[in-house]
C-alpha cells in the first residue's frame, strides 16, 4: 500500500505521451492526483515529432519558393536564391527538441512521473513497462496511430509519412501514393521546392469526406502547379532499379521510374500486441479502442482517447478529450466532448479551412439547403501573376437560415476558417453573417458578402 493509504502505486497511468496523453496526465497532476505517463520513444507524440509541427514548418519552408516567383510582380528582383534542404531538416529537428523539453518540463511541473520504456496492459488496474509492473486506480490509453502500408511486392522501398520528414536530401521525382491530406500537403512540399511530384489515388478524386467543390478545386489547383494526379489507379509492385531509382509497376500494366516511393493511405489505432483484448478492452474492426462519452472502455478502470479511438483524429479534439477525462476523474466536473462543429484545416498549397457539414452531408441531413459560392483571385496575384483562384462556399440550412457549414480553399483559409468555426459554434445565421462588416480589402470579407444562393442543382453533389 502506498504512503497515501491507496493500494495502488498511482491513482492514473497514461500510456502514451502524445498531445492527449500528455494534457490528461498534467491537468491530472496538477489536480493533485499521483500520475505516471509511459513512453517508449520521445515526448511529444504524433503531432509534435512526426505530424502537425514538422509538417508545417516543411510547409512554411516551401511556401518560401512561391514567395520568390511572386515578388518579381511587386518590383522585387532576387538573384542566387537557393535552397538548402538539410538546412531546412536540421532547423525543423531542433524545434522539436525545443518542444520536446516544454513537453517534458509541464510534466515535471505537474508532478507526473515520467516511465520510459513500452507499456502493455497486464489487467484492469497494472501496467508493465519493460517487464516492470505498476499499478493504478485507472489507465489511460493514449498511444495515438501508425502509418498503415499495403502487403505487396516491394512495399520494403517504400516510405511513409515519418521518414519523409527526415530525408536526407530532396529527391528529384517523387510518387505519393494516397489522396488524403498527408498525401496532398506533402505533394505540395515536395513540388514547391521543385521536385517532380505524382500523386496515385484509387478513387476518381482526392480528399474523400471532404466536400465537393473543396476537392475540385484542390484537385484542380495541384495540377495547374505541375502536380500529376493518376487517378482510379493502384500501384502492383515496386522494385529498385540498379541506378538506385524505383519501378513502379500499375494495375493496368504500365511502368514508371521514381526516386522515392511515399504511402500516405491511411493511419491505424496503435493497439497492437498491447494486451488490450487480453485484459478486456474491446477493439472494433480497424483496432481501435471503444469508448462510451466518459471516455470509458468496456473496462471499468480503462480509459482512452485520441488517435486510439480513431473517431475525429485531430490534435486539438485528443487534447480537449484530455482536459475532459481529468476534470470528471479528479475535479468531479462531469464533462462531455462535444464533436459537433469541429474545425479542420488541410495545409496543402494552397491550403484548406473548413467546418460543419459538406453540402452532401447538410442535404442529407436537412433535404433543403442554400448554397453560397465565392470564386476569385486573390488580391495578391492580380500583381504576382500566379494563377491560383479561391474557393469559400457557404451552406445554409433555409428553416432556420443557421449555417451548417463553412468551407475555404486559398491563401489563409485555415487561420480565417478558426475565426467562422467560433461562429458555427454560437448558432449564427445567414443574416448574421451578412449583417457583419467585412474587413476590406481582404479574402475573409467574402464571408460578408454573398447574398445569392446557388440555384438548385437538378442532383445534389455526391461525394
């Protein structure tokens, strides 16, 4: 028994120490409760190490290029300007260190105890981290996911997302294989900085669940900046040449050469070889954990959240399901995730904002709809010159004139989209939105402004 007079050694250990396993475990801490996090590699998770940040840096960095070309149209002239890729790689890495250590110090300023090794479930109430048991009053999985790869020939020479963020230099032609968001923000990375990028999908377009008019103009954009999308097709095999490059073979026969192959086909709940079945712990079909909305699994004193439940898996969602686990576990405050209008962003190039329902969803939903469109150039290329255009689209439930959905394809959309998502939130109607001033001269005004619905379709969109 410990000094506290709990037969347990902790009153919560988290497995996982990502986003969501780490804010659980330090508003847990702070709550006063004895907490141990496990950990097998670095602090910090999918979204610090290997997602969100490392990725947005590369984003920036390669935005970078599209900056240059534009300012010539604004009387600039910028000779010898070059890039340096492990330039890039190294400053990416030590940004991480330095988040890697803020993780690591609001831990220790919680209080939580930090076990280093790979955790397995041995029962309802005991961990084991490298052959070392612990026990606790309640366990917290939050081991995120885990890039998925396809069983065939040559899938070894593949990489996924993980090691494209540290390659060692740029390759010249690169081939992602995926139409989701890891696979277009990085298509964009890998094309901006002047690679030779082609995106294999097996569906007619990219960006499934998105809506309509957001994947065609996506689609459509990435192909006008010299991106090539082969659609409705699967790759065979994969073999590396004696150059050092890959073959590619297709379905259909045809053969192409790349210097790197990337799958970006999906994610999977990292649950495997855990002892979760063992202890009790019911996974659905894909592996993921299954929670009620206490976050409770089919055991009592098992807990989960995040990637692991593979239900909206976003960073921010892992982490506000953190602050609800620890408020209702130790601060007796009974709160409930609410996953109704949470916002999004795609940081392809150009990147996408978006909240609340597709307009296939909304007719679905509500039969009647009025769609709003907005299409046009932004200000900034009426002088740059570049040819990329701007989609914000607005859908409108008529009863009740509430907007159900918002959604945004151009420079900015993510960082205006956060502002529309605060007002999806609060219910706002149309006649809000229209009774609101733009700010002028900006994109964001167009939110402001768009008065005649689209017509009704003769068919809906299908996605």
């Amino acid at each position: 028994m410990s000094a506290t007079g709990s037969p347990y050694d902790f009153d919560l250990i988290t497995i996982g120490a990502g986003s969501g396993g780490v804010r659980a475990s330090r508003l847990s801490g702070a709550m006063g409760a004895r907490v141990a996090i496990v950990e097998g590699t670095r602090v910090g998770g999918t979204c610090v190490l290997r997602g969100c940040v490392p990725k947005k840096l590369l984003v920036y960095g390669a935005h970078i290029a599209h900056d240059l070309e534009d300012a010539a149209g604004y009387g600039w002239t910028i000779d010898g300007a070059r890039h340096d890729w492990p330039a890039l790689i190294a400053a990416k890495n030590q940004e991480l260190e330095r988040l890697e250590g803020v993780y690591h110090r609001l831990l220790r300023e919680a209080g939580v105890t930090l076990l280093e090794g790979r955790g397995t479930v041995v029962d309802a109430h005991t961990v084991a981290v490298d052959g070392k048991t612990y026990t606790a009053e309640r366990i917290l999985l939050a081991m995120g996911g885990w890039p998925t790869l396809p069983d065939i020939p040559g899938i070894e020479h593949a990489i996924t997302s993980n090691e494209a963020l540290d390659l060692k230099e740029l390759p010249k032609r690169v081939t992602i294989v995926g139409g989701g968001f890891i696979a277009v923000e990085f298509a964009g990375i890998f094309n901006a900085l002047g690679a030779e990028v082609t995106l294999v999908i097996r569906a007619a377009n990219i960006l499934r669940g998105f809506d309509e008019d957001v994947r065609q103009t996506l689609s459509h954009e990435l192909e006008k900046s010299g991106i090539t999308i082969r659609r409705d097709c699967q790759v065979r095999s994969i073999e590396k040449t004696p150059a050092g490059s890959y073959s590619i073979r297709y379905a259909m026969g045809e053969e192409a050469e790349t210097d790197l192959v990337m799958y970006a086909t999906g994610r999977a709940p990292n649950t495997a070889n855990l002892g979760l079945e063992e202890a009790g712990v019911k996974l659905n079909e894909r592996g993921a954990v299954l929670i009620d909305e206490a976050l409770t699994t089919s055991v009592p004193s098992i807990f989960a959240l995040g990637d692991v439940t593979d239900r909206i898996t976003l960073t921010p969602v892992a982490t506000a399901e953190g602050r609800c686990f620890a408020e209702r576990q130790f601060n007796n405050r009974p709160l409930v995730m609410d996953y109704e209008n949470v916002p999004s962003a795609v940081f392809s190039m150009p990147p996408i904002g978006t909240v609340g329902l597709t307009e296939t969803q909304a007719r679905q939903r509500f039969g009647a709809v009025d769609v709003y469109i907005s299409r046009f150039k932004a200000m900034k290329h009426t002088l740059s010159g570049r040819d990329e255009r701007t989609l914000m689209k607005l859908i409108v439930e008529k009863t009740s004139d509430k907007v159900v959905g918002a959604h945004m394809v151009g420079a900015d959309a993510p960082e205006i989209l956060q502002g529309v998502a605060i007002a999806l939130k609060a219910g706002a109607t149309k006649a809000h939105f229209d009774a609101t001033i733009g700010i002028h001269p900006t994109s964001a005004e167009e939110f402001c402004t768009m008065r005649e619905p689209l017509p009704e379709p003769d068919n809906a969109h299908t996605e």
